[in-house]
C-alpha cells in the first residue's frame, strides 16, 4: 500500500514544510518591523508578507483535498508532478508579494491552474470510480493511456 501513496505522501511533507517556511517568515518581518502579536498590520512590507502566508493557508486544504482525490483516484504520479508544479508556484507567488502587490499576479494565475487542474483530475477519477463500479464502464485507462 505505501507504494501507492508514497510520492502523494512526498508532496504533502514538502506543502508541510513550505507553509511552516511561510509562517517563519512572517515571524521574522514581526521581529524585522516591529509588528508585535497579535496586531496584523504594520509596516507595509510586513503587511504583504503576512496576506500572502495567509493566502497560502487559506489554499492549503483545497489543495491536500485535491492532490491525494487527484492521486488515489487518477493516478498518482501526475498528481504528484501536478502538486509539485503548484507548490513551487504558491512559492513565487509568496516571494513577488513580498516584494509587491503586482509580484503576486503571475503565479497566482498559475497556481489556480494547477489546482483547478487536480480538482478536474480528482472528478475524472471519482467518475470513472462510480461508473465503473455501477455501470462496468471505464473512462480512465484511456485517458491515463498516454502517461505510462
């Protein structure tokens, strides 16, 4: 069993590790500009690092949700790949906020891609799941056909 939710596992330690690295960074522009707890505004630099590790957190669930639906029910490897895409996007999008509100736009858009595109994945899969177990149909050995 854990081969086949080892590289799902991998991703989901590496999200863990990267949001602990966000909330570290929000830690040190308290320290850097004197924004003592619990006020949540300060200078403005502070200000973008701190909305940007709460955008991220708020992100954080959607995404676990959708990478292991994504990877127990679609395949896991893309979805994995998918996840690693998505999470080196939520990065540049925490570095171009720190530095500017319009640094954030890019990546953005391109971490939404990603995760729109695990939760499509994660839907294709439950559908071929559901079809399969009640009608005996299969639509996902055609379209996962390409990736092996």
């Amino acid at each position: 069993m854990r081969e086949q939710v080892a590289q799902l596992a991998f991703v989901t330690i590496v999200a863990v590790l990267e949001q602990a690295y966000f909330s570290m960074e929000v830690i040190w522009a308290r320290r850097k500009y004197t924004v003592s707890p619990p006020n949540t505004s300060g200078h403005p630099t502070f200000d973008r690092i701190f909305r940007a590790q709460l955008n991220c957190t708020e992100y954080f669930p959607l995404f676990l949700s959708a990478l292991w639906v994504a990877g127990i029910f679609f395949h896991q490897g893309f979805a994995a790949f998918c996840g690693l895409l998505y999470l080196f996007a939520r990065y540049k999008y925490f570095q171009g906020y720190a530095e500017s509100a319009q640094g954030r736009l890019r990546p953005m858009y391109i971490s939404a891609s990603f995760l729109w595109l695990l939760i499509g994945l994660s839907l294709l899969g439950l559908l071929d799941y559901f079809l399969h177990s009640h009608y005996g149909v299969r639509i996902k050995p055609s379209l996962t056909s390409w990736m092996l």
